[in-house]
C-alpha cells in the first residue's frame, strides 16, 4: 500500500483549508480589480506604428482568399468542397459550407474597405507626424 499518496492529499487539503479559514470578506474584496481607466486619447501613435503590419496581414488575408484551389483558405478550394458535397449528395454537408463560403466571399469586400481606410490612416499618419500631433 502506498501511503504517501492520501498524505500527499491529506497536506494538500489542509493547506486549502487553511487558505480559505484565513482569508475574509474585506481581504477578498479588497484583491479585487479596479476596473480599467477610460482610454484618454485615440491610440493615432499605436495605430501609424502598426499601420505597416496591419496592411501587411491584410494583404495575406486576400492572397490567401484569392488563391486557387490547391491554397487551404482560399474561396476556390472551398467552393470545389460544395461541388463535391452536392455531387456526392451530401446536402447538409452542402449547405453547411455554402454557409462558409458565403462569408468568406463576404470578406473580400471587408478587407479591401480595410485596405482603403488604412491607405487613408497612413496619408494621416504622414500629414500629422505618426500621431504625435
């Protein structure tokens, strides 16, 4: 019989239990998070210093959704899915990637209304000294 295991929980229980007797209602109210302070500006400096990587995965974001259909993530390779599944007959399987498709056709147009706003962040990022004015 291996006795160190129930004396490892026995330890282990009380150590809890004498946490929990120690600890009252002022001190756990007192441990508790102060909520976050409101933001004081807009973030323009974070904002032009990433402005690069952000275009950066936009632009991956649409190689990848434009590619063919040997590009996992690509809107061809799933809509040759939904072919094969309504070939095979498989209609909730269909339906269920139709779904997908859909919404990633849908986010073509948001990135490429992100690319224009994020040209349109870096000329104000220009004109106003990387947000520092």
């Amino acid at each position: 019989m291996n006795v160190r295991r129930p004396r490892r929980a026995l330890l282990v229980g009380a150590a809890v239990a004498a946490v929990l007797a120690g600890t009252t209602g002022a001190a756990v109210a007192e441990s508790s998070p102060s909520p976050a302070a409101a933001p004081t500006g807009d973030g323009a400096p974070a904002l032009c210093k990433r402005a690069p990587k952000i275009d950066h995965r936009i632009d991956r974001a649409l190689a990848r959704l434009n590619a063919g259909a040997d590009k996992r993530g690509s809107i061809a390779r799933l809509q040759q899915r939904v072919d094969n599944a309504k070939a095979a007959g498989h209609t909730e399987i269909a339906t269920y990637l139709q779904d997908r498709l859909t919404f990633r056709k849908s986010l073509l147009t948001t990135l490429g209304q992100r690319q224009k706003d994020l040209a349109d962040v870096r000329t104000w990022c220009k004109d106003h000294h990387e947000g520092a004015s």
